[in-house]
C-alpha cells in the first residue's frame, strides 16, 4: 500500500499549521538556529548521494542544459509568484497570519522557493516514493516525514500558513512517481539512478546554500534536470567514447 506520500504530506501540513499558530511563542533564537541546522543537513544529505556519482560529465550536462530550460520557462520566476499569491490568500483568510511581519517580500519568495524545493524535489523524496511504490516499503517516506514536521514547523514560524499549502505539490510528485515506479524502474538501470541520485544530492546542496542565505541559487530551474539525467547518462554510457 502506498502509505508513504500520504503520511509526509499529512508532516507537512500539522506542522505548518502548528508552527504558524505557536508563532509568537516560539523564540527568536530558534526560529533563527534551526533554518540553519536545516540548510546544513540539505548540504550533508546532497553530498552523500553525489559521492555516488557514476558517469559525472552526463548529470553535469543534465544539470546545465536543465536550468537552460528552467530559466527559460521562467519555472523561479512562476513558483515565486504562486508562492506570493498563496501567502495573499492566507493572509486574507488568517488576518493574524505570522508573516505579516517577520518577513519582507523578497525573503519570503527566497525562503518559500528553497522549501519548496526541499519538500518537494528533494533525492530522499523521490527516492523514497519510488521505493514505495515499486516493493511497497515506506521507510523512507515515514523518516522524511518525522524531519518535514520540524522543518515545516520552524519555517511557518516565519512564512506563516503557506507552508502548509506545500503539502499539495509535494503530494502530487511523491504519489505521480510512486504509482509510475512500477513502470519507470524496469527502466533503468544502477548506473542511472546513481547518476539520478548525484543529480538530486547537487540540487539538494544548492538548496542547502540557499537555505542557509550563503548564496541563492536558482534552484526551482534546476529541476528539469532531473527529467533529463537518465537519458543522458544512458547515452553516455553506450555512446561516449
């Protein structure tokens, strides 16, 4: 049973709804540590799956010709606005909503954007929603969740109610690769995924950097390359020299 993008989302949204409401009590120095603590176990996390890297010279192709696409679809630019819009709306819905005042616009939609990425298109994500779905183990899953409820959480605390409203993207990707797993892993093979995985691991430290305010990194333009770097690592398994 496919249990596992269920469970995360349900993470997701207590602990948004949660962090937002206990806003006001939870104090500045945490709010202010543990983005940071965050960022930093993103960057660890990002760093473990590229060391596994197989054919680089293809995930470095994926990753350049992937934020080609990205930036010219303006994908950045358009989570940015939707993450805006959706903060308007909560702020009409919740007129006490936490980021009325914690955040300025543009340290919202940076924020927003990176826990967005974080949440949604993150390697243990995808990795762990196609391992539900294909042997119907969801270990994975369930551990990522236990760190969403605590990531969501703090992150609310600044952001406000929005942060809950992740839970949707973050449902539809999780569940999408889960139900197509049975169909996409035959496909593959162990030099692709490791490939897939150093793929995710650099977009997962590019949105710990970001997290962390040490650089912001485009990182929503990143995410074709995730489509792209299987192919690319099939052909230039069998067709590079």
């Amino acid at each position: 049973m496919i249990i596992g993008p269920i469970v995360d989302s349900a993470a997701v949204i207590v602990g948004g709804l949660g962090g937002a409401a206990l806003a006001k009590v939870i104090p500045q120095r945490i709010r202010t540590a543990l983005p940071l603590t965050f960022g930093l176990a993103s960057m660890g996390l990002g760093i473990v799956f590229i060391v596994d890297v197989k054919q680089l010279p293809a995930v470095v192709l994926a990753l350049i010709v992937g934020s080609l696409i990205g930036e010219w679809a303006f994908l950045e630019v358009g989570v940015t606005w939707v993450g805006n819009k959706a903060r308007a709306v909560f702020e009409r819905l919740i007129p006490h909503d936490a980021s009325h005042t914690t955040l300025s616009a543009d340290a919202f939609s940076n924020q927003f954007v990176a826990v967005l990425v974080l949440f949604s298109a993150s390697g243990t994500g995808i990795f762990g929603a196609l391992t539900n779905g294909m042997t119907g183990d969801p270990t994975i899953l369930l551990a990522k969740s236990i760190l969403d409820f605590f990531t969501a959480a703090i992150f609310a605390t600044a952001l406000g109610y929005v942060v809950a409203a992740i839970f949707i993207p973050q449902f539809i990707i999780q569940m999408t690769l889960a139900l197509c797993a049975g169909l996409l892993l035959p496909l593959t093979t162990p030099m692709m995924n490791a490939d897939f995985s150093a793929c995710g691991g650099l977009i997962m430290l590019a949105t710990g950097f970001r997290i962390c305010g040490i650089t912001k990194f485009p990182v929503v333009n990143f995410l074709p390359a995730l489509v792209l770097v299987m192919p690319f690592s099939y052909l230039w398994t069998h067709f590079a020299p």
